[in-house]
C-alpha cells in the first residue's frame, strides 16, 4: 500500500477519535444501553432492548414458526396451536364462541386452510401501538425513537441455520460468539415481505440481538470504518434505498471474508474503500443478502431500476473521488478538517476544542441520563406500586421497601436474555439510594412518633446510616431528620461541611415532577450544565410528614395535584405524586436559613435567605 495512503488512514483514524468515535465512548454508551433497558424492564411483563436509537420489547405467545416454500427468505408466519394442536379454519367458531380473543382483528385463514395471526395481540387490547400498514414500528416524533413490538421465539430460526455451520475461512465470528448469540433466540415483528401475495399474514425474523452483539464486539478500527460509511450515507448517498442497515450487514460480510489484520489503523481507508465495493457489486446485481439469512433480498421493495443506476452513480463517485470524498461530508466537521489539513494548522486546533467540548458534553448528558433513568424506574417501578398498595400506612409500606430491596438481588427471568448477571446487579444498583433513603425517611418519620426514647434513639441511628450512603438529597434528609429531633448544632455542623460553592454552581436533576412544564426546564437546566456531576432532587411522601419542615409542608398541602384531570386525582397509583418535590440546592439554602434562624445567626440566615 502506498505511503500517502496510510497516512491518509492514520489522519482519518485521529480525526474520528476527535470527534468522539472511541472506544471508551463506545463502551459507555453501550453500558448506558444495557443499564436503560435493564431498568425499564424491571417490574414489567416485557422485556425492552435497546437497538440503536429504538428499543424493542418482547413477549412469547403459544404460536407456531411456520416457513413454507412459499413464504419469502426471512419471513414466517405465525399459527396458532391449542394443546400442541396446529389450529386451522375449523377453530374458528370455536375460538370466537368463547370470545377469548377478537378473531377477525387477530387471526386470519391463509391458502392453507390455517389460522394464523396478523396482529400482535396486547396491542389491540390495550390500543397503545398504533403503526403504518405494513410498517414494524410506531414512530414518536417527541423521543425520536422507533417503539417495535414484537414476539419472542427461543430457539434459533430454521432458516437461518445455514449462519451457524458456515464456512468462516477467518474465524469470525469465533464459535464461542456463535453458540452465544444462538442462545438469544429471535424475533418476529409484524411486517410482510413487500412483493409477497401474502403481506398481511407474514412476520419478518429479526435477529437484532444478535446483530447488537456483533456490533458490541467490533474492533476499534471496525467501528470507526462503520462511522464513516454511515456518514457518506447520510451526508453523500441520501437516497431512500439504502439504509444504515444495509451498511451494517455489509460490514459484517467484510470482517466474515477477510483477514483480521486488515483492521488496523493504517488501513483504515483501505477497509471503507472495501466496503464501498461490496455495496457497489451488490447493487449491480439488485441483491443484498442478509447476513443471517442469505437467501433474503434486503433490496426487495426498496431497490428500483431508478434508485439502482442512481445509487450505483454515487457509490462509484465515491471510490473516483477517494480520499477526497470526505470534502463532501459536513457532518461531525469532517469536510473542514480535510481542509484545515492542508490549509491551517490553527484552524484544525479550534476544530479539536470545538470536538471536545461537544463529547465531552455529550459524556455528561448521557451519565445524567443514567440518573433519570434510574428516578423514572424508582418512582414507576417502585414507589408508585408500593405505595398505593400500602394506601398511606407507613409500615406497610416500609415491609413493602424491605421486600423490594430482596427482589433485586432475584430478577425475573426474561430479564437476563441477553444480558450477564453482573449486568443485572449492576444496574439494578442504580435504584438502591434512592430505595433506601426512602425507606430511611420513612422509618425516622415512625421514630418520632414512638414515645419510647431508647426505641426512637435507635431506630433514628440505624436510619441515619443510610441517608448518609445517598449523595447529597440523602444527606439532606439526614440533616433534615437532625433538624426535626431538635439538635440544631449538629445541624449546623453538618450543613455547614456541604459544599456550597459545588451546590450552588451545580444544578440537580428531577424525573419525580408530575407537570411537564417544570420537567422541562429541568432537563434544560441540566443539558446547559457542564459540571461532571449533578445532584437529585429532593422529594417527601405525605408519610414523612414528622420530618419534614413547615415550609414543605405547605408545599405538599397546597395540592399538587391542581394540574391533574379529574381522572388522575381519583387514581390510587397517583397518590405517590403528593409528595413536596424541590431541587437539592435550593433545599439546602432553605435548609441553612431555617438552621441558622434557629441559633440566631442573623447574617447568615440573611445570606441563605437572599440565596434560596
């Protein structure tokens, strides 16, 4: 290979891990993945997977894969079977006799007599999905994701079985990788091949857990030469015709066919320039092979004669152009660092601070996310069950804390497809502060109602112990719990060791606010925010009405729920939205005031005052 061309490639290698396309960030993000999807489906009947920007959701009905000569490559459809019996026409009345299902809206008859579904059943019950004909997916605009809903099957498709015993010439993926991802199973979401005569009646296979992991498993080389077809997709190609997906199954048909030691650094270039031409051959032929399930065309019903000589067109200006395609592309700054390259070495800085600065917010918004992710599932997942069942009796809903705490150590099952136990653990972890300062919060509040003072001494001293685990909402329960027990000295030890500066400069993240508006400008708040950490807000149940100050208290009584329809505030699981919400740094300025106001310190509680 030629000098300038391997200087080509470590230049462009460099400039995409400026632009953030590491490694770490993407192990990050992949952690971040796992750990959402993990905590959306804790408590849930379904299991969510995030793929991309999309999570998907899964559950196993009693159906049956069925692929028939003439069903498409990829595509199955789904019969129904009763007590292992295949069920065909003659079920029919029998079923809808005893209206155990909508029949006509579920199932329909297909040319062989059978009784097959076409609709995925949960959705038409409870009418929260609604999609395109013929589309897979909801689109929500509002969270820019795709919802898809579908089924999942635990063994490994028929007609995929070709992929498991292939020749692999390179060893990739090992064999270790294969048994692994024939573990997960796959998919089948409600889609038809687009040319099939049948359409309504097929579900396409989906192996995306697999597909993830593969991605998961990239070299770092791999998944930059990916982030750079990506681009020119989005950037150059911009045609309807082919997607990501398309680039995606490319990719792994390069690394399958080739040596490992292709992907290094110096070769990078080389390597996109070889994907480019595995795209281009296969658009001259109007066929791309799924990389599961080759007999399927990825190109049916998206891949027209015009689309064909357009995209050919733009593949082959690609390779003519070479290296300077990349004065094409806009994206990420790619095109003005090809031109500061050559024409300004003070341009090309101000391009790497300008990349910086963008990762390394983008670092910050992702961790605060993790967060919120972890409140929603607290509040959802958690308080809001517990405590509509404990109906405002505070030690019920203490037992029903303790027993929660137990739960997280056992997940369900269909939570663990996928994911390794240590996953699990980990990001069940997440929940643990915000657990056990509520159940902290509410033990003291039963303290001080207990007459007995060696039981209310000891109970307050094992609950202390665990607000002071929390970051900083906990530690001002702890002072508030200091606060409520009359020691105002310890108070002011303890609120005067806080980091005031930190606090004040540093805004706190809140997922607990039931009025969208205030849900807002808090994450507005928080995306403008460029510290590394941010607190949560802090939050009191009315059963904590003994430690909370009088000041909250009004908060709380003043009815929250006056934004709530008539519908919400007769709903038990909305009792848990009564609760005094306020961000931590503005408690703890209430805090110090009502502190120092009580030992006198006339200036300082002036200073707090003027503050909160």
């Amino acid at each position: 290979m030629h000098a300038d061309k391997e200087d080509d490639s470590s230049w462009l290698y460099d400039v995409l891990h400026n632009i953030g396309a590491t490694d770490i960030y993407r192990k990050m993000r992949q952690k971040s993945c796992i750990i959402t999807e993990i905590l959306q489906t804790f408590r849930t009947p379904f299991t969510f997977y995030r793929m991309g920007s999309t999570f998907e959701g899964t559950d196993t009905p009693v159906v049956r894969e069925l692929h028939t000569p003439c069903t498409p490559a990829g595509y199955v459809k789904l019969q129904l079977v009763i007590e292992d019996k295949p069920c065909t026409s003659e079920y029919w009345d029998i079923i809808g006799h005893i209206n155990l299902v909508d029949m006509n809206r579920l199932f329909k008859i297909d040319k062989k007599d059978r009784l097959v579904l076409v609709e995925c059943t949960w959705l038409v019950k409870h009418k929260l999905f609604v999609r395109a004909k013929n589309k897979p997916c909801d689109k929500s605009s509002a969270l820019h994701m795709d919802n898809v809903i579908s089924f999942r099957c635990k063994t490994w498709p028929t007609m995929a079985k070709e992929w498991l015993h292939r020749h692999r010439r390179f060893g990739w993926p090992t064999q270790e990788t294969i048994e692994k991802l024939k573990s997960f199973g796959f998919f089948v979401v409600r889609k038809g091949n687009p040319l099939s005569l049948e359409i309504d009646l097929e579900w396409r296979i989906s192996l995306s857990l697999q597909e993830r992991q593969l991605m998961f498993d990239l070299t770092d080389v791999q998944h930059k030469c990916y982030i750079v077809l990506k681009t020119f997709n989005r950037e150059v190609i911009c045609l309807d015709c082919i997607t990501t997906y398309h680039w995606k199954t490319c990719l792994f048909y390069a690394i399958e066919e080739n040596d490992g030691n292709i992907w290094n650094k110096k070769l990078l270039w080389n390597c996109i320039e070889l994907c480019i031409r595995h795209m281009l051959k296969w658009v001259k032929c109007g066929f791309c092979p799924n990389y599961f399930i080759p007999e399927e065309n990825m190109f049916d019903g998206r891949l027209n004669s015009s689309g064909q000589v357009k995209l050919e067109k733009v593949l082959k200006k690609i390779l003519d152009l070479g290296f300077g395609s990349l004065l094409l592309v806009n994206e990420n700054n790619l095109g003005d660092y090809f031109r500061s390259r050559t024409e300004s070495v003070e341009r090309f800085r101000l391009l790497q601070a300008e990349s910086k600065r963008i990762y390394n917010e983008t670092v910050y918004i992702e961790s605060v996310s993790l967060i919120q992710s972890a409140l929603i599932a607290f509040n959802h997942k958690i308080l809001q069950t517990e405590y509509c069942q404990a109906n405002g009796k505070t030690l019920m809903f203490i037992r029903s804390l303790w027993r929660t705490l137990k739960t997280l150590h056992h997940p369900c099952d269909d939570i663990t497809i996928g994911r390794t136990a240590r996953d699990i653990k980990y990001s069940l972890s997440f929940m643990l502060p915000y657990i056990y300062t509520c159940l902290a919060s509410n033990i003291s509040s039963i303290a001080f109602q207990n007459s007995n003072t060696q039981i209310r001494d000891f109970l307050l001293l094992g609950c202390l112990k665990y607000l002071m685990n929390d970051d900083l909402s906990g530690r001002l329960k702890f002072i508030s719990v200091l606060y409520a027990a009359g020691s105002y000295s310890d108070c002011e030890w303890w609120i005067d060791i806080q980091d005031e500066e930190y606090i004040t400069r540093n805004p706190s993240t809140c997922r607990c606010r039931h009025i969208k508006n205030d849900r807002e400008l808090t994450e507005k708040n928080i995306i403008n925010a460029l510290p590394k950490h941010v607190s949560t807000c802090v939050s009191f149940l009315p059963t904590e009405l003994p430690i909370i100050p009088d000041a909250m208290k009004y908060e709380m009584f003043r009815y929250v729920g006056i934004s709530l329809d008539e519908n919400e505030k007769t709903d038990a699981f909305g009792r848990w939205q009564y609760r005094a919400i306020v961000d931590s740094n503005i408690y703890y300025f209430l805090l110090k005031y009502l502190i120092k106001r009580k030992l006198d310190r006339i200036n300082e509680y002036e200073e707090a005052k003027a503050v909160s």
